[in-house]
C-alpha cells in the first residue's frame, strides 16, 4: 500500500491518495469485480447510520472473500484493501456517530 499527500500552499493538506496493489487473474470480470469492491470501499463515506457503515464493511469483507476464492485478487492485496477498508469504516462510525448526536440535539 502507498499513500501520498498533496499539500497546499498554506501546507494544510488537500487531498490524500491510497494506492493498493492488487494482482489476481479472471481478465475482465477479475478487474470488473474489483473495481466494485473498490467502489464499495469508497461508499462508505455515503452512509448516513452506523448501522449502515457496519452493514456495508461486512458487505466489502464478503465480496472480498468472494474475490479471493475466485481467484481475482491475491492475499496479500486483500489484506491491504482489507486494512484500508476497516480504517475507512471506523472514521466513518465515528461520522455517522456524530450526526447522529447533533440530529438529536436539535
């Protein structure tokens, strides 16, 4: 896994990117099934509930499970996905959490 920050001029940060590689066989339906799972990764940032962020995360486990047993990703990049994924998936409880909080307040 590689990750870079992009500063801005003021030197806060703008933007990160998270690389993972990922290598596996299946051609087109492999790099298709992929591509979902990366999809489902990143739309964890979408859910509104906790219960939503820990329904998707255990979606995004067995879809890479999946993925695995069909031989379209190797272990070692499904671990690191994996990794980035439960990170993910914690800052967004904490999200979700905290709307949640200032929704009731209100």
């Amino acid at each position: 896994m590689k990750s870079k920050t992009i500063l801005g001029a003021d030197g806060t940060t703008k933007m990160r990117e998270i690389t993972v590689g990922i290598h596996g066989k299946g051609g087109e339906a492999g790099i298709k099934a992929v591509q979902r799972l990366a999809g489902m990764v990143s739309s964890l940032k979408q859910c509104q509930t906790p219960q939503e962020v820990y329904d998707r995360y255990l979606q995004i486990t067995g879809y890479c499970k999946c993925c695995i047993d069909c031989d379209f990703m190797d272990e070692k990049g499904a671990d690191e996905l994996m990794c980035l994924a439960a990170y993910l998936a914690g800052n967004e409880q904490a999200r979700a959490e905290a709307q949640q909080k200032v929704g009731k307040k209100v």
